[in-house]
C-alpha cells in the first residue's frame, strides 16, 4: 500500500490491487492529475485490448474493446450479422446466431 500526502491535508491510497485506472495513458486528459497526485510515476501500466469477455452457453462471446474505435467496429459488425441473421431467422433468435459467429 502507497500513501500520497498532499497539500491542503489531502491524502491518497493506492493499494496496488487496481484493475483499472481511466486516464494512465499518457495522452489522455486524466493523465495530468494523476500525475499530479503522484499516481503514475514509476508505475507500470498494461494496457488491455479487452475490458471483458461475456461467454453465453457455449461459444456466444460478447467483447467489450478497450480502445473505443475498436469497439465501435465491432459493435458495426454485431449489427450487421444481427441484420443479416434477423432476415434469415425469427428475431427471437438474431442476437444468438449472430454471437455464434465470432
């Protein structure tokens, strides 16, 4: 555990169990103030490609994409086979094929 002691009797914690940290990126807005506060020198960040994984029965796989732009193509692409499932199949049943498909 890492205590931050800063003026104006403000104090930080940092138990160094964190999973997610918005702005660690140094070309992010956020980045400054966690500088500031002593939160990301010398620290080592990773960066996921993935925030999480939902697996539905067997293979039916929904990703939640770090990087928006990622996400973004995705969740096209998702709609597409949605799209092009629900023409095919009963609605009731899109969403299912189209998660299949990964």
């Amino acid at each position: 555990m890492v205590e931050y002691a800063l003026p104006g009797n403000v104090r930080v914690t940092l138990d160094g169990c964190m999973h997610w940290l918005v702005g660690s990126s140094p070309g992010n807005n956020f980045y400054r103030f966690w500088e500031e506060l002593g939160a990301v020198q010398d620290r080592r960040m990773i960066y996921h490609e993935e925030y999480a994984r939902v697996e539905v029965m067997e293979a039916k796989v929904f990703i939640l994409y770090t990087d928006l732009g990622r996400l973004e193509q995705y969740m096209k692409e998702l709609a597409l086979r949605i799209k092009m499932s629900s023409q095919s199949s009963s609605k009731g049943h899109a969403l299912a094929l189209a998660l299949t498909c990964q």
